[in-house]
C-alpha cells in the first residue's frame, strides 16, 4: 500500500476553513478513492498514536479522533453505524469485552 504522508495528510473537512478565517489560504485538492482509503488508514495510525502519548486529560478527545476515522474507514467499507455496533456486539457475545481485564500470558 503507498503512503502519501510526505505530500500532505487528510483533514478534516473544515480545517480548510478554519485556516482562511486564520488568515491563511490551504493548499488543498480532493483525494480519489484509492488514495481516500489509504490517507484514511495512515489517519487512523496517526491517531491512535497521538491517543497513546495522551495524558489522561487529553485522552478522551484523542479518542474521539479515533472514534471519527473508524466511522470514516466503516463508511468507506460500506458500514453504517447500526451495522458496525450489531457486528461489535456479535463479537463482544462470542468472545466477550475487555471489561474484566484479563491479562493472558501464554498456555501450560
């Protein structure tokens, strides 16, 4: 899979706006889907990544950037949001949570 980062990384969509009422002027253009799909999953690393070197105060909004590319990547796929909670809570049946926080380490 290529990786674009060097030329520029995905936003969001009024971050655009957000720097012209700045004063500045973005270079910007409109990803096709192919590289969508890729900027989409090198979002979702970068953000996972500012999630784990988040103190506990900043924690909740760097998941909520993770939370906003996972509904992204799903929408990409083809998943609303319905269909990605009934397939969470089919797993969380079969296999459980992690509400119990069991640590494995290996098998005897």
């Amino acid at each position: 899979m290529e990786r674009h980062s060097e030329y520029g990384k995905l936003v969001r969509d009024r971050i655009p706006q957000v720097i012209r009422e700045g004063g500045g002027e973005p270079v910007t253009y409109i990803a096709n889907p192919q590289e969508y799909r890729t900027r989409l999953r090198d979002k979702l690393g970068e953000e996972v990544a500012e999630f784990l070197e988040a103190d506990d105060a900043q924690a909740p909004e760097e998941l909520a950037d993770v939370l906003e590319v996972v509904r992204a990547l799903a929408a990409e796929l083809g998943i609303d949001a319905d269909q990605m909670e009934t397939i969470r809570e089919v797993k969380a049946r079969e296999r459980g949570g992690f509400a119990a926080r069991i640590v494995w380490t290996g098998n005897c």
